[in-house]
C-alpha cells in the first residue's frame, strides 16, 4: 500500500474531530467523539479506527500551549484533563506532530481554504476563547500566537490565563453570554430571558443571543456590539504589528457576522495605521470544522518545512 495519508486531528474542549487525508488534502474519512469523558481515550480510539498502512504519521491540534519538540501539552486552560500529557506515544510507530489548535486551523485554511490566495494572513478562532495562527509568507509563524490574551483593558475582567483584561473575557462567545446574564442579573429586560434557554438565563448560548439579536432584542444587539469593539481593537493591535494581506475569522461567532463582525471591522479601520490597513481584507473561513483536521495533516506531510521564525 502507498504511504500518502495523513491522520489529522484537531482536540477541543468538547469535541475531537479526526480525518484520512490524502496528500493533496482531500478528506478520505472523518468522525468525531465528545471529550467529555476520557479525552485521551477518545484519541486512542479516534486514531485506532482511521489508522492503516497508508498513514504516514499523526498530526495534532490541541486547544492550549503546547511543547512541539516534546510533543506535550504545557497548558489546556479549557482541557485540564490533558495538561502535561505526553502525545509522542500515540502513534504506535508512525510520528507525531502536535501543534496548538488555531494554528492548525491557520494552517488548514492556508492549504485548502481561504488563506490559499494570501502569503500572509492571521486567523482568529472565536469560540468560548479566542485563538490566533500567523501565516508569514506561506508558512506557519512559530511564536506562541496566543491573541485572545492580549491586554486591552488596564485592571480589566480577570482571564483563566492569570491575566486581566485579556481579548477574550471581552469579545469570546463566553463574554458575550457572561455579560447578558450579568445585565439581566442586573435589571436589564430582555426577549432572550423570557424566549430562549427555556427563561433560565445560565443556558443561554451565543446562538440565542444571535436569534435575539437579529430579531431585534436590543440587550443582545449591544453585547455584540460590545463584543466587537473589543474584538476590533485586538484585530487593529494585529494589523499594525503584523502587516498581513488577510485577517481570517473562524469558529461558531462568525455566525453573527452582521453584528458583531461588522462593529470590529468598523472599529479596526478607525484604530490601525490607514497605510496597514485600507487594503486588508477581513474574511470568513471556508473550512469550518475541518480546517483544524486538514492543517494537522499538513503538519505531517510538511514537518518542520510548514514553519517559519
Ligand atoms: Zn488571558
């Protein structure tokens, strides 16, 4: 049999995502598992029911900070079960090559999505936090690329991360649902208390707060817009160190695109260097979930050749 396969998996806080890739990135056959169990079971079980002799090596993306040479988790803030774990051992003979989630998103998006037409782009992935990928000159940047925990507000909310102020406890899906249940804790009326999440406003999801919104609750219009001031400001703090040709939006937020977009891209414009800035296009991903499974893949058929410092 050939050896030109890929196993790509991409390692999140709920779900692990895991595909066959062929060498010109073309999904063969995926599947997913919740890691709300055994989160190092599922991957066993994931990479046990895709592996053949096809497979060439195991490429990993994994929500946190991690050792890439030692192919170990240092920190998964959203996935403590994984924290220290060791990965090298989980591909039964063939390499492992780990790498942080967002990265592999970039890097999945760069091959067959919508980074394929720039030579440099930044990726953000909005979900419960905020991730970041650098793509520089068609190669995944190797710095730590943790965007979301960027400062931006001085004595600010205080961040799983240690920090404060940090991008994500102001513009992540979990800002944005922690700051309409404090206002209606507060007083504030709001069509998403009585008509969503069944009135009980500790369920409410971002994608309540999008139907409300786009149905004209003002409580959920302003959170998102609040949003994505801040998620402006990070995204002009990125242009104008970065320089990129691309800013790539990714992850379940993007769905409110109108609103919360919209008011980054507006306030982005307002706060970058015009010079950096009045070109930039500032785009959706195309490859939703599969992005992170295809740039793990990447990483294997590419290795130290997908990076650049
Ligand atoms: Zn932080």
């Amino acid at each position: 049999m050939l050896k030109d396969k890929a196993i790509g998996i991409d390692v999140g806080g709920t779900n692990l995502r895991a595909a066959l890739v062929s060498a010109d990135g073309a999904i063969i056959k995926k599947l997913k598992e919740t890691t709300t169990g055994n989160v190092m079971d599922a991957l066993k079980m994931a990479i046990e029911s895709l592996m053949d002799d096809s497979v060439v090596g195991i490429g990993m993306g994994v929500a946190g900070l991690i050792n890439r040479k030692e192919k170990k988790v240092i920190i998964s803030p959203n996935i403590p079960a994984i924290n220290g774990q060791d990965f090298g051992g989980l591909g039964g003979g063939v390499p492992v090559f780990i790498e942080n989630d967002a990265s592999t998103a970039a890097l999945g998006e760069m091959w067959m999505g919508a980074g394929r037409d720039f030579e440099s782009f930044v990726l953000l992935t909005l979900g419960t936090g905020i991730g970041g990928g650098f793509i520089h000159k068609g190669k995944l940047l190797d710095v730590a690329a943790e965007a979301g925990h960027m400062s931006i507000e001085q004595g600010g909310r205080k961040c799983p991360c240690g920090s404060y102020g940090c991008l994500e406890t102001y513009a992540s899906a979990r800002a944005i649902t922690g700051a309409v249940t404090k206002a209606i804790e507060n007083g504030a009326e709001s069509a998403v208390f009585k008509d969503y999440a069944g009135g009980n406003i500790y369920k409410l999801t971002p994608e309540d707060i999008y139907r409300a919104a786009f149905d004209g609750d003002n409580l959920a219009r302003e959170a998102l817009k609040d949003a994505g001031k801040y998620l402006g400001i990070g995204i002009a703090n990125l242009i104008n160190i970065m320089s990129p040709e691309a800013v790539i939006l990714a992850g379940g937020l993007i769905g409110a695109w109108d609103i919360y977009i919209n008011e980054a891209v507006k306030e982005a414009s307002k706060r970058a260097f015009k010079s950096l800035s009045e070109n930039i296009k500032i785009l959706p991903a195309s490859r939703g979930d599969d992005a992170g499974v295809l740039g793990a893949a990447h990483l294997v058929f590419h290795g130290e050749k997908a990076y650049t410092c």
